[in-house]
C-alpha cells in the first residue's frame, strides 16, 4: 500500500475528473457515452484431474488464458450517436485482419486487471429503452504470441553445436586422408564441408562410414 504506483489508477469519485470510469478509450479515440465494463476478467488455465475412489485430486496450471471482458456503451444524445458511428468501421469484427491489429484499451478497470490491448469479437445486437441505446461488445485480451527460437536457421535444423563439431570432425577427417582438394575445398566452405561430414568427392556417406569400418 506504500507504493505510489498503487495510487496510478484515480478514484471513482475524483474532483479532478468525477467522469474518468464513465470514459473509454479504445484505440487512441476516446467514445462517446456512458461506459461500463464486466465480463470474465482474469483467469488462469487449471487441469483438476479427480483421484478414482479417493478424495481430492492433482492440480496442474496450465498457463495464463486472455482474459474476457464485456463493454457496454449507453448513448443519450443524438450527438454522442454520431459520435459512435464515426468510430464504429474501427471497432467492428467485419473488419478484415482485425486480430492482427489489436486496439489499444484505457479504462480504470483494465487498468486494474493489467488488460492493456483487446480485440472485439463479438457486438450483440443494440437495444433500445427508454430513450437509452446500450451497445454491447465482447473482446478477448490480446497477448504477442511467444516467438519461436528456431534451432540452426538454415542449416537443415541443427544447432550451432552441431555444426562447429561436424565442422571440426569433416577438417580432421580432410587432413587425416592427406586430400589437399578437399581441405581446400573445406577451407572455402566450411559450412557445406560440414553438412557432408566425413564425404570426399565422388563418395557418399555410407561409402566414407564403411571406409571407416562403421558400416
């Protein structure tokens, strides 16, 4: 609670700005109306496994899962309409690749949860009481996907172990069978040399395994 960074998110009830949690800002664009967030929230991924004929069971986290919040937008004037219509081609899920370009969420209560992207999946159909439009949408929290560390790009998948060792075994191999083509040849391309391994011109792998009595 000492912590001023707790204190980042105002007050429901702020003299500075008594509107903050009725403002959404999705996108850099600030909406019009009265805003209200709810849904899901935060989750994580648990597999409850059930012990047979016994009492409890194994618990196993499986990971973060993207949270899901429902917004809900009420519209009082006919200004704060035109206002929506202007910004709905960015929010809605016709929007071709849409989940590729996440909008940027700002809201008290995400900011709570640490929701700080969205992408909109889901806009029920308005309903209308009372003079009062209400919009609903439904959004999943968007989270990068982890990048996958390829092992030896371009080098047929092997690690960079690997080849400095087939490296170093093919240049042995070159100087032991006394080849001068060859170890010029391994000295011009190493990476090539190391690929073929213990091969010389005009012999194949199994060939160079039976010559080394491997076969």
């Amino acid at each position: 609670m000492s912590d001023p960074s707790f204190y980042r998110i105002p007050f429901w009830l702020s003299a500075d700005d008594p509107l903050i949690w009725d403002r959404l800002w999705l996108g850099g664009e600030e909406f019009p109306g009265l805003t209200t967030i709810s849904g899901q929230g935060l989750q994580r991924k648990i597999d409850v496994k059930d012990a047979k004929g016994e009492d409890g069971g194994s618990i196993r986290d499986e990971g973060y899962q993207p949270a899901r919040i429902q917004i809900s937008i009420q519209i009082y004037s006919e200004s704060d309409w035109q206002w929506l219509q202007e910004l709905w081609p960015m929010i809605t899920p016709r929007k071709k690749g849409g989940v590729r370009n996440p909008l940027e969420i700002l809201h008290p209560v995400t900011e709570l949860l640490g929701i700080r992207h969205i992408y909109i999946d889901t806009i029920p159909v308005p309903k209308l009481a009372d003079q009062i439009l209400t919009v609903t949408f439904g959004a999943i929290e968007w989270i990068p996907e982890p990048k996958t560390v390829k092992k030896g790009a371009g080098t047929g998948g092997k690690n960079s172990d690997d080849i400095v060792l087939n490296a170093i075994k093919a240049f042995q191999s070159a100087v032991d069978q006394g080849n001068p083509a060859l170890v010029t040849s391994f000295m011009d391309s190493p990476s090539e040399q190391s690929k073929k391994g213990f091969e010389t011109p005009g012999q194949t792998q199994e060939d160079s395994f039976e010559d080394k009595g491997w076969g």
